[in-house]
C-alpha cells in the first residue's frame, strides 16, 4: 500500500479536506502513471510526440485502445490524473521538509509551484515536439497553460510566463514577510489552478493569521 505517511511535528498540519485531496491525489498519481504505462501494451505509438516510446510488437496485447484526439483513452486518463495531483507532491514536499523552517511553508508552497511553472511554460513553448492540429485535450498544469498547448497561441505562453512570475514575487515577499504577500499568493494560486493550489492554501492561510 501507497506509504502517505508524514512525519508529526508541532504545526506542520492540513486542514482537513486539503489531507484529504492530498492522500487521494497521491493514489491518483500511482494510479495514472499504471494507466499511462498500459497505453505501451496496447498501442505502437501511445504519445505521437514521443514516437519512440514505443514496445516491440512481441510484448504487447493482442489490442489497441481508441484514442482522445491524439492520446489512448488511458494515457488520457493516466495524465489528467497527474495534472490534477501533482500539487499532492508539493503539499507531501512541505509537511516532511518545509513546515518547521521559516521560510519553509513560502518556498514550498508558493516557490516550488511557481518554479515548475516557470519550467513547463519554458518547456512546452520551445522544446515540446508539438502535435498537429493542437486539440483542446492537450495535458496542461494551469488554465493559462491548457490556452497554449490547445492552440499554439504565443499570448498564451506569454501570460503563463507572467503568472509564474507573479508567483516568484509573492514567494519572495512572503519569506521576507511583506505586506501584501498572503493577496500576492492567493492571486498567483488562483490564476495557476490546479498547480497553485498549494500558493493558494498558503496566502489564505497568512491572510487569516
């Protein structure tokens, strides 16, 4: 069974629905990554971007899933449920690493979303060996990426690009305990859904303090 444990430590607590999506997202994670890799014994070719990522013929079933727009119906499935839990990782990151320290709670639950922000959009919009035509399906981490990765429009890269960094100037005031941190994190949260959700979390948190 899937080890969600963390270690206790004075503070370092979720509320409870926030436990709750994280224990499940973990299972979703594991459970994607099965359904990413069952798409490697049914299709030659699960992500067309990656052609070779592929099996001899010899190891896989005698089947072919269909596909959504470009992708098999499990490596579909298998990556939204990697999308919708990846912040579950970042959460785990800040209850066994981050809550003592003081900056802790701002580098890993605003810091780490921002910077894997900064490195998807970075990533998507010039090494990501694009798929033709660009289909609303395409696995996006926010609503800013899924613009661009659904319609190749560099606008919406651009605005990524701003949000990410949005999220690196909260994170900076935050450690260094401005004023208007917990609204600058709360804004970035909410513009980075569902990666932001951890930001979010954290601005609501200082606000309410």
């Amino acid at each position: 069974m899937l080890d969600t444990s963390v270690p206790e430590r004075d503070g370092d607590s979720l509320p409870r629905w926030l436990e709750r999506y994280r224990v499940y997202a973990l299972y979703g994670l594991v459970a994607g990554t099965i359904l990413c890799l069952l798409a490697l014994f049914t299709n030659p070719v699960p992500d067309p971007s990656f052609p070779r990522l592929t099996l001899p013929a010899s190891l896989r079933l005698p089947v072919r899933q269909p596909r959504i727009e470009h992708w098999p119906v499990t490596y579909t499935v298998g990556i939204w449920l990697w999308i919708g839990g990846f912040p579950a990782l970042i959460l785990t990151g800040f209850l066994k690493y981050g809550a003592a320290d003081r900056p802790g709670p701002a580098l890993w639950l605003g810091g780490a979303p921002a910077a894997a922000m900064l490195g998807w959009t970075t990533y998507c919009r010039f090494f990501w060996p694009k798929l033709h035509p660009p289909t609303w399906n395409a696995p996006s981490y926010t609503i800013a990426c899924w613009g661009y990765c659904s319609t190749y429009e560099a606008l919406w890269s651009n605005l990524a690009y701003a949000i990410a960094l949005l999220g690196v100037a909260a994170t900076v005031a935050a450690v260094r305990r401005r004023r208007g941190a917990p609204h600058a994190l709360v804004a970035f949260g909410m513009l980075a859904l569902p990666l932001g959700l951890p930001a979010l979390y954290e601005g609501y948190r200082r606000a309410m303090r």
